[in-house]
C-alpha cells in the first residue's frame, strides 16, 4: 500500500468553537477557498452531522460519511458506520496519498489521536458555539508553518496554520 497521511483540517475560534446550531458560526471566504484547494481530488471523511450541514456530497472528492443508522443514505457518498471502515475505505482511491478529517467535533475527537497532520485555520476571535476542536498535547505537535492574515471588510484576522505530529518521541 502506498503511504498516505492522515490529516486533520479544520477552522477554530480562539475558544475552540468550531460549530453553532450544526452550522459554521462565521463567513470566511479564504477559508472555503482554502478548504477546496487541499481537498480537492482527495477522499474526505466527515460525521454524519456534518454531511448534513454541508448539504451534499462535495464535487471532486470521495465523500465519506460515518453514521451508526444502518439505513443512511447520502447520494453521491460512501456511507460507513465506523471511523476503521472509513479509513479503509480511502485506499479504494489510488490517486491519492492524503486522507483528510473535515469534521465535525465528533469525529475530530476519536480521530485526533492517529493523525500524522493538522490544518488548523486560527479565527483570532471568541464564537458562541456548540461544537468544540478537541484540546491537544501541543508538545506532541511541531507547528511547521503558519500564514497570518485579516480580512479587509471587517478586520478579522485568521491564521492559517500546519501542525504536524512529532514522530521523535517514540513510546512514552
Ligand atoms: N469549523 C470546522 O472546521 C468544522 C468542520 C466540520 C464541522 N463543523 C461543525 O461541527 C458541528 C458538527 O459536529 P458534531 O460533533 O456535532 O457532529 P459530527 O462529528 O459531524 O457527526 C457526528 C455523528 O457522526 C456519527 N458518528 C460519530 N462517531 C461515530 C463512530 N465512531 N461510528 C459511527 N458513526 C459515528 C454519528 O452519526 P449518527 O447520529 O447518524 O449515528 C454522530 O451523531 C457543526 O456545527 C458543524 O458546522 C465545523
């Protein structure tokens, strides 16, 4: 099997919220954009909530949704009722060498642990919410590149930033 790394990709308040109401709590084109330009051609593994917020399967890559219902259907994706499943399930796509987590909470939560990378978009403000990125050990994590930046309209600032897990630790 080819190598293929896990990622995390996600956007943060400053308090962890990452969702309100099973929706994203702010507008943030760049974020999209960036959102697409990584995932594109790639497989995308999501929560069956998440699949709902968004809506429908995302052109140009392998949708996978993970839900416990045994009869859920997500036209134009792969429906899994496990995260292991889910992870099998991308090596049917040859192409690509980088699996990527889009969410939400949940599934950030149980898949945290095994990533080899996370691409964190920092809002540099508070949002109310209901879904929270999962606390991390930020000693396991080398931050290898961050890209700072504001939006015009409204001044917000928002980072763009790469951790990648610390592979020199070995078994602690
Ligand atoms: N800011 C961001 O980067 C970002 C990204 C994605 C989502 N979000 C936000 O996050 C929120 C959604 O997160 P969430 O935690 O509520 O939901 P979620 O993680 O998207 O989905 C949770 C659902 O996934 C299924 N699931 C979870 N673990 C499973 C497992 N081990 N095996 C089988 N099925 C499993 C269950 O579906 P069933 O109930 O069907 O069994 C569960 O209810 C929304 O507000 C969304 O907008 C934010």
């Amino acid at each position: 099997m080819i190598p293929r790394r896990l990622s995390i990709l996600a956007a943060m308040a400053r308090n962890r919220v990452i969702g309100k109401d099973n929706a994203l709590p702010w507008r943030l084109s760049p974020d999209l954009k960036r959102f697409k330009a990584l995932t594109m051609g790639h497989p995308i593994i999501m929560g069956r909530k998440t699949f709902e917020s968004i809506g429908r399967a995302l052109p140009g890559r392998t949708s996978i949704v993970v839900t416990h219902q045994s009869g859920y259907e997500a036209e134009g994706a792969a429906v899994v009722h496990s995260i292991a499943t889910a992870l099998r399930e991308c090596y049917k796509n040859t192409d690509s060498t980088e699996t990527f987590i889009i969410g939400g909470a949940e599934i950030f939560q149980q898949t945290q642990p095994v990533c080899d990378r996370m691409y964190i978009t920092e809002i540099q403000a508070d949002y109310e919410g209901d879904a929270l990125f999962p606390e991390f050990d930020h000693a396991e994590w080398i931050e290898t590149s961050r890209e700072k930046h504001r939006m015009e309209e409204d001044g917000l600032e928002y980072h763009f930033v790469v951790f990648d897990r610390r592979t020199d630790l070995g078994s602690r």
